[in-house]
C-alpha cells in the first residue's frame, strides 16, 4: 500500500524553492494547472484553519537513545532526564524498570503514572517530553547539497526531506528518488518523480523514521537503474532482498 499524503497547493510549490534551476529549464513550465490531478488549483489560496495547521501531526514515539524528561507534578525529587537504553526501557525511581519502546510521551506517563499509584502516591500527575529525539531519524545522500541525518519532526514528507538537505544538486536526477523502509519486519522501496510532485501530478509522500532517501545523480545511476525493475510504479512500496 503507497503511504502517502494529500498537500495543499502552497506546499508542493514550496519545493521550487529547494530544486535547482532546472525545473524550469525545459521547454514548459513544470506546473500546469490541467494537469495538477493532485492538488486542487485555484484563484486565490484560503486561509488554512486550525485542523489543517495541527490536526494530523503524527505524535513522536519513543526509540532507544532518545533522551527525555519526566516530571512528577509538586514531586521535585521525582524529576529526571534519562536517556532510553537499547532496549527501549528506562529506570525511575520508586518502580524500577519501565518499557518505553514505540510508547507516545503520553503513553509512558500515563504507564508511569498507573505504577506510581499503585502503591507509592494517590492520584500522581505525570508529564513526559522527549528532548533529544536520537531515534526520530532518516538518512538521505545521493543528489542533494548537504547529504546526511536528520530529525523527522511531525508530519514529515519527501520535499521536506529534500529541503532539510538543502535542496536537490545539480547532478540530480529528480525522476529517481528512492525511499527505503523496514515494515514488519520487511525491506521495502518505491521510487518518486519529485517532478511530479512539484507540479502537482503525485502526492508528496510522508517520511518516518528510520527512511533511508536517495536522490538519483549522475554518480550514482547504476544503482536507481537496477532498483527501477523493483519499482515499476512510482509512489508504491515493493519488497526488496
């Protein structure tokens, strides 16, 4: 199943800041209203309300090496920052070891929280955030100007992925992008045209942790070329070996 989301127009516009010049090079222009299946084109861009600015933000979840701090309301001695194992646990006070792998910060206080008042305090107000997300990450290199690791915050997409890294290079080959990702257990890629999502042809599909990208370039064009056969159709998930 392709995991993808639906962007206002401004969104996929926005890409055209972080490609290089030659998306406009080609005879055309690269968004044609026609031809924007993906998007709804109009005169003038509404406002967008407060269910469109917050309301679908995918709430982080907690990985080994995440450092987060936890807060006993009115219980100052109870406040700690530690930083989860790799196992996906921590030690607190009081209870011992708690499992916190793939739980939300509410999540974890909440269980905090049940475990508290089981015999240690009545009715304990718990709080967790997590503040240095190490295990909220993907990978991208291949065409981009600054290739690297970077933090995949709330709603992230492929162009905010691209813009992370500073735009796409000028060797890019921007009809190969690949997105690598482990599902059950399982490796999987799809390929992307950032072309068309630029322009309004595709969907701009989300980035979760742990995403390995790579932008297609001329130096590295045997590789797109044999994962191509993988992906016969772009914006799906296939497994890979």
């Amino acid at each position: 199943m392709p995991m993808l989301v639906r962007l206002p127009l401004w969104r996929h516009l926005s890409l055209a800041l972080a490609l290089p010049l030659a998306l406009s090079a080609c005879g055309k222009p690269n968004f044609d209203p026609a031809a924007a299946s993906r998007v709804a084109v109009t005169e003038t861009l509404p406002e967008p309300g407060a269910e469109d600015l917050y309301g679908t933000a995918r709430e982080a979840r907690i990985g080994p090496g995440d450092k987060i701090n936890i807060v006993v309301l009115g219980i100052s001695d109870l406040e700690r920052t530690v930083v989860v194992d790799g196992n996906g646990r921590i030690v607190f006070p009081l209870i011992g070891t708690v499992d916190a792998l793939g739980l939300t910060p509410a999540e974890l206080a909440a269980s905090i929280q049940t475990r508290l008042s089981q015999r240690y305090l009545q009715n304990p107000q718990v709080s967790v955030a997590i503040t240095e997300p190490v295990s909220q990450r993907f990978t991208i290199y291949g065409g981009v100007t600054r290739p690297g690791i970077y933090p995949a915050v709330g709603n992230e997409t492929l162009t905010d992925a691209i813009a992370q890294a500073s735009g796409t290079s000028d060797t890019a080959r921007l009809d190969e992008v690949v997105v690598f990702r482990t599902v059950q257990g399982k490796r999987m890629a799809a390929r992307f045209d950032l072309r068309a999502i630029s322009g309004g042809r595709a969907d701009d599909p989300a980035v979760y942790p742990n995403d390995r990208i790579v932008v297609g370039s001329d130096s590295n064009r045997t590789l797109l070329r044999d994962l191509a056969p993988l992906t016969p159709v772009l914006g799906l998930f296939y497994q890979i070996l």
